[in-house]
C-alpha cells in the first residue's frame, strides 16, 4: 500500500510543478519587504515616521468551494482548476512617536472576488478595527474593538483611504492573493514532498 502510496505522490508532484506559476514568490509592488515564516508572510513598509506591517497566514486561506473542485474535477489530462487562496490579512499601522499600534483586520468577501466590470468595488473590507499596546506580542480581549458592520459609510471609507494612501488598497490586495496563491502552491508541493519521504521511510 506504501509503495502504491508513494507512487501516487511522485506523480502528484510533478503534476503540481507543471502548473506551478511561479518558480520563486511573486514581488509585491510599492518596496514592500516580505518576511515568510512558515506558513505565516509578513509584509512590511516605512513611510515618514510610520511602519506599516500586514501579516497573513495561508492555512485554511482557500475557499472551501474551490478545495472541492481540486477534488472533484480529476477527469484525466484535464488542468487542474486554478486555486486562488485569499487569506485574511491584518494590517498594523505604528506611528513612531506613539505606544499604540492601530491593528485593523481585513478580508476578502467570498462573493467579492472574480465579479469584473462593476463599479470601483473595493476587493477587501475592513472587519475590524483596534488598538493595541505597540510592541506586545499578545492581543488583549480587553481593548475596544469596533467592528465594521455597523459602522456608519463615511467613517468607513476614510478608513479605507487611511489605508489606500499606506499602499493598502486594490493593486495590493490584488498582489497579495497572488503571492498568497504561490506561497501556499509552494507550502503544498513541500507537503507533498514531506508526506512522500515520510511514506517511504521504513
């Protein structure tokens, strides 16, 4: 069963490599510096006396329905659906001159994504925003945290420009899912990798 297994895993990866786009991680425009721990990238950007960072994790980043199609849709020779992971990220604004950090979380909406043509239609939202004590690796619970579905329109785009003039805005986003998509592409050939070795170790 092992060897079957293995077998299996081996033409898996190669498969996974033919359609794997990119050989190295995609840039992300705007002298963004990327930092990848694992499965956890980290972006981060200084502009006067500010530094902005937005982390965000791949797992669990693709959407469930897609996962599914990766299933399902295996006739022979036929090109595997592309998978597009858009994790949500949280973006940290820290002024230097002050102790707090202004942390806002963000996603992609699931019926957003892949809707061309209408409006000037932001592809993120803000989910919620926070402060939180700079430097502390541990979030409190205790500290406000506004939450955006009721929050009134005109509060929430100067939110959104706050963020658009610190290069967070829809290029980003966009090159975001993007490097996400490669990023997590990469972590799932590695898996393949490992679990191979791992079978076949005796």
């Amino acid at each position: 069963g092992d060897k079957a297994f293995a077998q299996f895993l081996t033409d898996e990866i190669k498969e996974e490599k033919k359609i794997q786009k990119h050989k190295s991680l995609p840039k992300v425009s705007g002298g963004w510096e990327l930092e990848v721990h694992g499965t956890e990238a980290k972006l981060v950007r200084k502009i006067a006396g500010e530094k902005i960072t937005v982390t965000f994790n791949i797992n669990n980043s693709i959407p469930p329905s897609a996962e599914e199609e990766r299933q399902e849709q295996q006739k022979p020779d036929e090109q595997e659906p592309e998978l597009t992971s858009t994790p949500n990220f949280v973006v940290e604004v820290i002024k230097d001159d002050t102790k707090q950090t202004l942390v806002l979380d963000c996603h992609y909406p699931e019926d957003e994504v892949g809707h061309e043509g209408e409006e000037e239609s932001d592809i993120f939202t803000i989910r919620e925003v926070s402060f939180q004590p700079t430097g502390e690796a541990d979030w409190k619970d205790t500290n406000y945290t506004l939450n955006t579905d009721s929050l009134d329109w005109a509060l929430y785009d100067h939110l959104m420009d706050f963020l658009a003039d610190r290069g967070v805005d829809n290029t980003f986003a966009d090159e975001l899912i993007e490097l996400s998509t490669a990023l997590e592409h990469q972590e799932y050939i590695k898996f393949l990798e490992d679990l191979k070795s791992f079978v076949k170790c005796q």
